[in-house]
C-alpha cells in the first residue's frame, strides 16, 4: 500500500506542465518600420509598396 502512495505521488510531477504561455506581443511601431525596411532592402517589397505601408504607419500614430 505505502508502494502505491510513493508511485502516485512521484508521478505527479509527469503530469503537470511545466511551460509557459505568452501572451503575443505586438511589435512597436519602430520595429515594424525596422522590418518593413528590411522587407524593401531584402527586395520582398517595391518603393511604392514601401512607401505606402510607412506611410500607413506613421499615420496610425497620429
């Protein structure tokens, strides 16, 4: 009986979890423009679309 005992509580720690769970997080307005940059160097977006999504940006601040 004292086997059982000791074998139940040692396997509780195999059932409980031990990770974390983040919320998301959004990026800052400055990060987004650092990736958006990047995005327009890297070649992934045009000077228009670059332009129009900073611009979208920036105008999301005022």
């Amino acid at each position: 009986m004292a086997f059982l005992a000791v074998a139940a509580v040692l396997a509780l720690p195999a059932c409980s979890s031990t990770d974390v769970v983040r919320a998301p997080v959004e990026a800052t307005i400055g990060q987004q423009l650092i990736d958006l940059k990047s995005a327009f160097n890297n070649g992934a977006l045009s000077s228009r679309e670059y332009d129009s999504q900073r611009r979208r940006l920036i105008d999301s601040v005022k």
